[in-house]
C-alpha cells in the first residue's frame, strides 16, 4: 500500500477528529476576529484544543499548514486577557 492510500486511510478513519478539530480553530479564529483587528489562531489555541481533543498539538499544526486554514500569530505579539489565568510564576 501506497503512502497516498495510508494517509486517506487515516483521513477516513479520523474523519471525526479533523471536524472537531476544524470547529475548534474555527471558534478561536472568530474569537480573535471580533476581539482583535488581526486574525488567526496563537500557539495557545493549539495547546488548549491539543489538550481538549487529545489530539497532538503537531498533528493540528500539520492540518493547518497542510489545508492553509489560518494563520498562526505568535502570541507574545498578541497577549489575550484571558489566558493570564493559566501563566505560572516560576
């Protein structure tokens, strides 16, 4: 079997994940849209949807580069409010 054939394999099996997936960077893109005037998806939005979904945060990254879905901002550009309840002093 072709390496073609094995990866629409696992795109067939994982059909469910990638939707859930897609759905979540989706609702992180429309956050950043309404709250920001830049729009795309930050490293702590593929962490957060990672751990969601058990899914690895490279798997995600892969679907993003690989279908061009949305742009990843670096995150020390854009800080959100809302995740400084997660940061840890060290």
């Amino acid at each position: 079997m072709s390496y073609r054939e094995n990866y629409q394999r696992m795109i067939h099996r994982n059909k469910a994940t990638g939707y859930a997936i897609y759905d979540c960077l989706l609702k992180a893109y429309r956050k950043h849209a309404e709250s920001m005037d830049v729009s795309g998806i930050t490293d702590r939005d593929i962490s957060r949807i990672s751990e969601m979904l058990l899914v690895s945060e490279r798997w995600i990254r892969h679907i993003l580069c690989k279908y061009h879905l949305f742009f990843v901002i670096i995150d020390q550009y854009y800080p959100e409010e809302e995740w400084k309840d997660e940061e840890t002093d060290v």
